[in-house]
C-alpha cells in the first residue's frame, strides 16, 4: 500500500539518486544541474510548497517525490513541478498515486481548480501518462536545453472540478 507525506531533509539523497542522467534531471527542471544535490532541491523549494514524498504505509524510502508552485489566488490555479520517480518504480502504480496525491492536496489545501504543468516535447512516455489523466495540451514554451539547442516545453491543464 502507498502513501504520502511531507518531504524530510533524510529524503534528499534517495531522490537525487533516481536521475540517470542529465537528460532525466532536466525533465524534472531546466533549473538543475547534474548531479543532483540535495542542496538544489532545498533551493527550488524556497518558492515552492507542498514538497511531496510517496512511500510504502511503513514510510520508508522514497519511491516519488513532486511539489507545487506560482499559486494565482485570482485564478485558483497552480503548477505541478518537480515531479520524479524512482527508475524501478516507473510506469507502475507509484506515479499515478503521486500524481492524484498532489491533486488532492492541491484542491483540498489551496482550493486549487486548475492544475498546470510543463512536459519536454521529447519525453513522450510522460505526455501518454498526463493526457491519461485528463490534462490537456494547451501551449508551448522554448527551452534552452543543455547547451545542445533548444527543446519545447508542452504547456498542459486540467480542472480539478
């Protein structure tokens, strides 16, 4: 069984370890650099709130982590960032629960009506998931990506009702 729970400071190097490589790192932010240190994640953090970690009920270590950030209170929205899981747990049940977890908390704690995020035009795996579960397509950004060119981000939304 899962659940989740606030980020805690011992977390930190289980999650920097589920990067691969810099191309996973930047997935989860163009802001990071890799390796990934604890010290970015608290960084980040510091605009950034409902830090995120999914376990198993005995709470041990982190299987995911995600966090949410620039809450409009005029529009009831906000973005979903930062969200990655562990390799082995990939395409399983963790990243569905990790993702209706910080719905919950979104549209429970923040009166959230609108959920935004950012999917790299290259990550397609994570673009089938999101539009699975009901967000939509709805802009563009450009992206400086790793000093090799430039890469799209696909703006996408979904109402949490």
């Amino acid at each position: 069984m899962l659940t989740y729970r606030k980020l805690a400071r011992g977390d930190l190097d289980t999650i920097c370890a589920f990067p691969a490589n810099e191309e996973e790192l930047f997935c989860v932010s163009p802001k990071f650099q890799h390796p990934l240190t604890p010290e970015q994640i608290l960084q980040v953090l510091e605009g950034r709130f409902n830090p995120t970690v999914i376990t198993r009920e005995d709470h041990s270590e982190p299987l995911a982590y995600a966090n949410l950030y620039d809450k409009d209170e005029e529009l009831h929205s906000c973005w979903l960032g930062n969200v990655i899981v562990s390799p082995e747990h990939r395409g399983t049940d963790v990243s569905s629960f990790l993702l209706e977890s910080m719905i919950g908390q979104a549209r429970n704690e923040h009166n959230i009506h609108t959920l935004k995020l950012f999917c790299h035009n290259t990550n397609t795996r994570a673009l089938i998931f999101y539009c699975r579960h009901g967000f939509i397509p709805c802009g563009y950004k450009i992206f400086p990506y790793l000093n090799r060119g430039k890469i799209v981000g696909i703006e996408m939304f979904k109402k949490l009702g």
